[in-house]
C-alpha cells in the first residue's frame, strides 16, 4: 500500500510511519514540522520514503495513487494549541476537508485521529463513544476540541455524501519515546523534571485523573481500524485510570528520583475525569492495550536519558 500519514513527523504520526514500513508499505509523511520533527523521521527518509513539507489547512501536495489516509495533523499538547488557536481550528477544518479530498480520489481508506476532548469535561464515566460530551464552545480549549467536532462532522459527511472510506478514532492521553519533552504534557512534564531533579508541577490538587495509553498499543489500535471496514467512532485509550498524584508519585518511584511537588494553578476547563470505555474496541477490532503504565514509563524515561545525553 502506499500510506499517507498527515501528522506523520509527530509523535504518534512517526510511530505509525515505522509501523507501516516495517510491514513493507509505502510511506507518505505529510507535515509542517510546526510540533512534528526531522528527527522523528530521519530513519524513514534514508529508507527512501517520501516527505511532503507541507500545512494541509494551505495545501496536500501528494501525487499519484493512494491507498489509505491518515489524518494525524494538529498541535495535540494543550500549550501547543493554545498558542495557535486559529491554526489548530484551521487543521481540523481545512486540513481535513483536504485530507478527505485526496482520500476520495484515490478511493482510499481515510481515518480520522479524533480525540477524547470531544467529550470535553465529562458528566459520564467511563466515556464510552455514545457520549456527546460536555465541551465549554468558548474557552480556550474549544479551538481544539471544537476543531476536531467539526473534523468528526465533516468526516461522517464524506462518508455519507462522497461514499469515503472513513473511520474515526478517538485518541485518549498517549505517551512514549518521542514525547517532546519540551510539550508541557504532564508525562513529558513529570519524567522531564524529576530526571532533572526540579519539583514536579501538579496543576490544581492533582485530584483530576487521566488515562494513559503506550505509544505502541495506540498504534495497533490505528492500524487494525486502518484495515477493519469499521465507520467508528471507535475509542482507543488504556482504562488504566489514575490521578496527577499517583502518576506523579509513579514517575518519582520509576526515575528514582527525589524530586518534591510543587502545585500549580489548575488550567481553565481542565477536565476532573478521563477514562476510555474501550468495549468497542475490544469487540469490533479485537484490540486491547497491553504495555502497564510502569513498563511504559520506563522505556521513556531511558528516551528523555539518552535525548539529554546526546544532547550534552
Ligand atoms: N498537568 C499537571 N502538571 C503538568 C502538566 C499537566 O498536573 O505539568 C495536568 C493537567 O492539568 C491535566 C493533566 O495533567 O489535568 C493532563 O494534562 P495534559 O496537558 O498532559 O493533557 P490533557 O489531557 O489535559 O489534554
């Protein structure tokens, strides 16, 4: 197949790109290295597959035959969105409508990386994706979750109107060997700091509770989506459920680190609960996550070590 990985030099985007050339397909990176890096990639390219700088809000100049679309391009660490409101709400829009553009002329497989912001703060528990949400459309995290409502809609539209191969993901909390450690995410935030022996920074009580999926699970899940005929949308996410404190506590423990807390205002809209009900998944794609939150923290707390070593 030939692939096009829109997002494809981000985190989760350069993870795929090796996971579908590893299998022997074509790689097409899309991206605009605006959060995604060279770095990420720079196997790939020597590997002979293909990089196209591009914005897809502005533009997607991919050529010839397609097989499958995924549209993985957005800033995704809130610091990162909430500087660029108006190119976060740009991707998810233009960006997509273009995406599904070159899905239709090929006749590709297109998918969507969704998001569990689309569920905003929720007032339901697990999340499971008969769940509207309970998104604030004016805050400051709207730009994001908003643009990826609108992506949704626009998605389901091509599927119905265009008869688009379209299937929607929705993407809860990932972390993983190249994390940005500079992305202002808690796990980036945490190992980052207790490697440094800083004060690890608890937004509010550190009450508030996420879930958080390894990178390789996560790819999984998209690629066995990628090849199921399945319209979604489909959460993929661990259930491992826990609260900034334990993680915080976890980090300290696996990095060995002596670092205290140090708390720090709450984010506007942050919200209090986070956890994918994952039954779909589990029935419509056989797909369930399998690395422990411990194991997963310890192979990125060996990337953060090598990063800086290579760095100093
Ligand atoms: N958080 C924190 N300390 C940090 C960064 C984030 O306590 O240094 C909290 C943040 O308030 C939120 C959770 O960790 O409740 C996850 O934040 P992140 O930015 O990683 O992603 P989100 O799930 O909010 O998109």
């Amino acid at each position: 197949m030939r692939v096009v990985i829109a997002g494809g030099a981000g985190f989760l985007g350069s993870h795929l790109a090796d996971a579908y050339a590893a299998e022997g397909h074509d790689v097409v990176i899309v991206d605009d290295l605006s959060s995604g890096s060279l770095a990420n990639i720079s196997q790939l390219l020597a590997a002979g597959h293909e990089f196209c700088e591009a914005d897809v809000s502005k533009e997607v100049p991919v050529e010839g035959h397609v097989d499958l679309v995924f549209n993985l391009a957005s800033p995704a660490s809130p610091p990162f969105y909430l500087e660029r409101p108006l190119e976060t709400l740009a991707v998810g829009s233009e960006g997509t409508r273009r995406l599904l553009e070159l899905a239709e002329q090929s006749g590709a497989r297109f998918v969507h990386a969704s998001t569990s912001e689309v569920y905003g703060d929720p007032t339901v528990h697990p999340q499971p994706e008969s769940y509207w949400g309970n998104v604030n459309p004016v805050g400051p995290r709207s730009v994001y979750d908003e643009a990826k409502r609108f992506a949704e809609a626009l998605t389901v539209a091509y599927g119905q109107q265009r008869n688009v191969r379209v299937g929607l993901v929705r993407i809860f909390n990932t972390y993983g060997p190249r994390l940005d450690p500079g992305d202002g995410r808690v796990v980036s935030n945490f190992v980052r700091q207790a490697l440094a022996g800083e004060p690890l920074t608890v937004y509010g009580t550190g009450e508030q509770t996420r879930s958080l999926c390894y990178v390789s699970d996560l790819v999984d899940g998209l690629m066995k989506m990628a090849a199921s005929t399945e319209r979604g949308p489909i959460n993929l996410g661990n259930p491992d459920e826990r609260t900034m404190l334990e993680l915080a506590a976890l980090v300290l423990e696996v990095t060995g680190s002596s670092s205290n807390i140090a708390f720090a205002p709450l984010p506007t809209d942050d919200p209090t609960r986070r956890c994918p009900d994952i039954t779909l998944a589990t029935e419509l794609l056989s797909w369930k996550p399998t690395v422990s939150l411990r194991d997963g923290l310890m192979h990125l707390v060996e990337y953060f070590s090598s990063e800086s070593l290579t760095k100093e």
